[in-house]
C-alpha cells in the first residue's frame, strides 16, 4: 500500500497515489457531493458560469468566468439552501482542461 506522504529522498507516482478531497457539506443539483476543487456550472438567472470550487479563509467559495468573459466570486456559506444553480460536473485533477477552456 502506498502513502500519500513524502518519505525518503525519492518522490515517485507510487508515493503520491492519493489525493484527499474536503467536502463542503453541500450537495448540486443532482445530489452529488460538492467537494473542495470541484469544477462547477452555476446556473444563474442571466448567464452559466464555470467555476472552481476553493477554501478561502473561513468559507468554501466558487471562482470563475462566465461565458462572457466576466469574473466572478461566490462565497457559499453554511446556511446556503439554493443548490438547484450548481452542477458539478468534474475536478481539477481529472478534468483540469474544463477550466481552461473559457
């Protein structure tokens, strides 16, 4: 079994097999688990926008761009009801060229 942790002098694929994932405690449209470095579409009122989902001081947060170009930053707090606007729909680390397709 290999360890997520460096050890040695040698760092291989074998040492870094695991990549652990913080949960948001929230749930998208489809009652998929939303998780730090998700990739997400939020589906707002004007436009859908990508964004990735980050932990930024004391709050998990969604950054991105929209369609247009625009920029945008969603501070999702705890008492947060309103999933229906959120589809995860990958992560950075299997999906990373999503974000950079925008």
């Amino acid at each position: 079994m290999s360890t997520p942790f460096y050890i040695g002098s040698e760092l291989s694929m074998d040492t870094i097999s695991k990549i652990f994932l913080q949960y948001t405690g929230l749930k998208d449209r489809n009652s998929k688990e939303i998780y730090e470095n998700d990739i997400v579409l939020g589906h707002g009122l004007r436009e859908v926008c990508l964004g990735r989902v980050i932990f930024q001081g004391m709050a998990f947060a969604i950054s991105g761009k929209s369609k247009s170009g625009h920029e945008w930053f969603y501070t999702v707090t705890s008492n947060y009801q309103d999933d229906s606007c959120l589809e995860v729909i990958g992560n950075i680390y299997e999906n990373h060229k999503r974000l950079e397709e925008r």
